[in-house]
C-alpha cells in the first residue's frame, strides 16, 4: 500500500494554527484584550476537533 503524506501534512498544519492561536491567546491575556482572547479561545476550541478528525479518517487509515 502506498503511503500518503497529505493527511500528515494537514495535520501538522493544523497543529502550527492551534499553537499560534494559544500564543496569540496568551499575549492577548497579558495586555488584557479580552475580547482578542475569547476569540483566539473559540478558535482553539474549532480546531481541535478539525485535527482530530483528519488523524482519525486519514492518518489512521494508512495503519
């Protein structure tokens, strides 16, 4: 079977966003943007979910 690298890729992706939207988070905290942090939280939340679905239907698959 033929290994693919693109649900990988996603997946790091979408893990880099979810670090850089918690650092974000962070800073926004610090300096007390509140509303700057609820969203990068919301975004945190979404992406969550959006990278443990492409683990399971595409990296999973490959086993």
């Amino acid at each position: 079977m033929k290994r693919s690298y693109i649900p990988v890729a996603l997946l790091l992706a979408v893990l880099m966003l979810n670090i850089i939207a918690t650092q974000y988070m962070v800073h926004q905290y610090f300096y007390q943007n509140y509303t700057n942090t609820i969203i990068a939280a919301v975004v945190n939340v979404i992406l969550f979910p959006v990278a443990f679905l492409i683990y399971k239907k595409g990296v999973m698959v490959n086993d």
